[in-house]
C-alpha cells in the first residue's frame, strides 16, 4: 500500500511522539548501536590489524601462498562470505535483525503505524552493527598484509569484500525472517519489513529477553537451549542396570546416543581440536597465541559430550539414588573424555614427531585444562549479586564475565602452557585443583545435611537401644 505525502507525514509525526513517549528523554534510539559498531570497528581495525600482521610475520609462507595462488586466496574469503550468509539465513529464523524490545512491540509495532517505519530503527541499529564488523574485519586483514611489506593495494580489496559480507548477510538474515510469512525474491527492505507480523516479531524478541535473562543468570546451558532445540533420534531406552558405576557410564552413552548427529559433530569437533593442537608443529610454534585457541576449541566442543556430569551439577544438594559419593560420580561422568583426550594427543604428538617429553607433558596439561575446565564450567552456578548488578551499569559485562569465566580459565593456562612443560602440567593441574574445589562447595550443604540426618538417625538407635535395655 502506498502512503501519500501529506499520511506520511503524518505517520512520521505519530512515531516521534511514540518515542518520545517511549524513550522519555534516554537518548536516540540507535545510541546503543552506534556504540557497538563503534567498539567493534575499533577492535577490527585496530586490534585486528596488528594481530594479522603479526600472523604474516610469524609465518610468512601465508603470505608466499597468497602471492603464488592468487585465484585460491580468492576464493578462501569468498567461500567463508557464503558460508557466512547461510549461517545468517538461518540465525534469522531465530532470532532476525529487526526485533525491538517488547515493550516497544506492544506500544508501538502493534499499532496501525507502517511496520517499515515502526521496526526501521531496530532494522538500522543491526545494519550499523553487521557493516562496521565486516568492513573492520575487510580492513584488518589487508592491513596486516601491508604492514608485513605486502602492496597496499590489497585494502581496497578487502574492504569492497568487507561491504559485500555485509550486504550478503544483512539481507540473508532479514529474508531468514521474512521466510514463512511473506514473499522475500528482490523485494525492497522497506517491503520485506511489512511482512513481518506483530505477533512473530515479538515471540523473537521474548525468546532473545529471555536468553538474555539466562546469560545474565550465568545459565550458558539454559541459553543454549533454547536457541538451539537438540533432535533426538532414539527413542527413549531402559538402561539394564549393571551396577551402580556401570549404569551411570550405559547412561551417559545412551544420552550421548540419542542426540545423535549433534554428539557426532561436537565429538568431531573436539577430535580435531585435540589433533590439530597436539601436533608438532603447533608445539614448537614460536607464538603464544597458537596453542589457546585450540585449548578454548577443545574446552567449548567437550561441553557437548559432558551432558550427563552437567546433569550430575545442576542436581547438586539432591542424594544420588545410585548410592555413590559425588566424587565417584564425578569420575565416571569425566574419566572417557579424560582417556580419550589422553590418548588422542599423546598419539598425535608421537606420531607427529615431537620430543616424547614434549608430547607426553603437553599431552597431560590440554587434558587436565579440559577436565578442569569442565569442572568449572558446570559448576558455574549464578554469579555474585554484585555481579549481575554491575550487568545493568554503567560497567556493564560483569554477568558476562563470569559466564566466560571457565573459558578465560582455559585460555589463561594455555598461555602458562608456552613457559615450559613442567609449568604447562602444573597450570592444568591448578585448573582441575580449583574446579573440583568449586565442585566440592556446592557438594557441601549435602554433605552437612546427609551428615545430621545420620547423626540424627543414630542417635534414634541409640535412644531405642537404651529403652530396650530397660524394657528388659
């Protein structure tokens, strides 16, 4: 429908006083996302740029294949551009990029106002958000290729492909929303934006509110499900009991069985995380920022195949009907992945000629890392009132921090891992040292209660006993 001038101008003034109504005086309503473009682009730019230059520095072969395979080295960042528009188109499914608050819904994109006028700021705000990310990242990398005595000629390319990721993925992730109620073809934004219905707008916006309220919560877990629904493909199976230990371990396998491809796809991903930084090349590699990202790879893709230990946490307090201590559950949930990690990597450094000293102690602290790291992770609980304050300040992140913090962890010991083999097992060890004392914490109020009610039992006995001595 076509809007005259003198109806536009109308709408036009009805939006401003809804905002000035909404807002009462807060700010401009893309305040909050000129300021993210604004540290992304700094971060891309800036940081960006000097981390790439000292990639191409350290390994200058990079730089000697791009300039022998000019058509390949193409064709990388354009394969990762499409790949990245897939995964837009997808995400907007979920989640797409013009969904305003539900306040904002109910007051304002409910009405009869145009939905391109009423979602145009949240639409916007995503827009400056997604371009200032791309052509940071556009930049950075050329950037860095110059600074390693490279032609400058290579900016503007990286630049013109920065703009087309952005193009790309804005309009994959705005038509990933649009998909199922309207027609998306070559359509205008302004006419996809239309299509968008009032109610699905806001089932996006409650579902990212109450992500949102879990990550604040530090329930990583919690927020994980709900943006991404697990398919299981078996149906529920009794578990022959086979003993108390054997039942947890057919247990967890079991979970592990149902989720199907998705446990096969963290599992290969964890595999690769643990081969790619076992090899020798990695361990010998002069850079400190090698190994963590391997590390953070390995500790993030071993969260997908603990679900039975992260079950075994969030029940903490609660008595084990299998009657075994916490300690023991908490081995048989960890000790597969512990072998496994063991193995994998003390292969894959021998195989790949590294020092036996070297493989065998790098072998030790990436497991220990993982395990340690899984401690924590599960046993994250929520953060510190203080923290969760300082989420909705002026120091905002504080909540953040400490849901990454098991992550940081990880990272941290990575970097210690560079100082030596005998330092790299001693930082592992320290990280399993405190995630089981962060897991026995949350074991004690249990250990408190289980032990009054056995000191409460055995003094029932104990008064039975007396009676019947004098009943006799």
């Amino acid at each position: 429908m076509t809007l005259s001038a003198e109806e536009l101008r109308e709408d036009k003034h009805r939006l401003a006083d809804a905002y000035e109504f909404r807002l009462k005086g807060e700010g401009n309503p893309l305040s909050g996302s000129l300021f993210a473009a604004y540290v992304l682009g700094l971060v891309g730019v800036i940081y960006g740029s000097v981390l790439m230059h000292y990639v191409f520095t350290q390994w200058p072969q990079t730089l000697t294949f791009v300039h022998h395979n000019p058509v390949i080295a193409t064709l990388i960042p354009i394969a990762v551009i499409a790949l990245a528009i897939l995964v837009a188109w997808r995400a907007g499914r979920t989640r797409g990029p013009a969904v305003p608050e539900p306040g904002f819904i109910e007051t304002i994109v409910r009405t009869d106002l145009p939905r391109s006028m009423t979602l145009r700021n949240s639409w916007r705000g995503s827009v400056i958000v997604v371009a200032a990310t791309c052509l940071g990242l556009g930049a950075a990398v050329p950037i860095g290729m110059t600074l390693a005595n490279v032609t400058p000629a290579v900016i503007p390319v990286g630049i013109v492909l920065g703009a087309i990721a952005a193009a790309g993925i804005l309009r994959a992730w705005l038509a990933g929303q649009v998909a199922g109620h309207g027609p998306v073809g070559t359509r205008r934004t302004s006419a996809l934006l239309e299509e968008l219905p009032a109610q699905a707008v806001l089932q996006q916006s409650l579902l990212s509110e109450s992500v949102t309220m879990s990550l604040t919560a530090g329930d990583s877990r919690r927020a994980r499900t709900q943006v991404f629904q697990l398919r299981l493909s078996h149906r529920p199976e009794r578990i022959s009991v086979a003993g108390p230990r054997a039942t947890i371990l057919r247990a967890d396998l079991a979970g592990l069985r149902r989720t199907g491809t998705a446990s096969l796809a963290w599992l290969v991903a964890h595999l690769a995380a643990i081969i790619a930084g076992s090899l020798a090349v990695v361990l010998h590699a002069p850079s400190p920022l090698v190994m963590p990202v391997f590390y953070l790879l390995a500790h993030l893709s071993a969260t997908g195949l603990t679900r039975g230990h992260q079950a075994q946490a969030d029940g903490a307090g609660v008595p084990s009907i299998l009657g075994l201590s916490w300690q023991e559950q908490t081995i048989l949930h960890l000790g597969p992945l512990l072998v496994l990690d063991l193995v994998v990597s003390l292969a894959t450094g021998l195989l790949s000629g590294a020092a036996p000293v070297l493989a065998v102690s790098h072998a030790l602290a990436l497991t220990l890392t993982v395990i340690g790291g899984q401690l924590l992770s599960a046993h994250k609980a929520s953060p510190p009132s203080a923290l969760i304050g300082m989420s909705t300040g002026a120091g905002g992140g504080g909540a953040a921090l400490w849901m990454a913090h098991p992550a940081i962890v990880v990272v941290i010991s990575a970097f210690l891992a560079h100082l030596g083999p005998t330092i790299a097992v001693a930082a592992g060890a320290f990280v399993v040292l405190i995630g089981w004392q962060r897991a026995a914490s949350r074991y004690a109020p249990a250990r408190l209660k289980e032990s009054i009610f056995e000191q409460a039992a055995a003094q029932a006995q104990e008064r039975a006993a007396e009676k019947a001595k004098k009943a006799k």
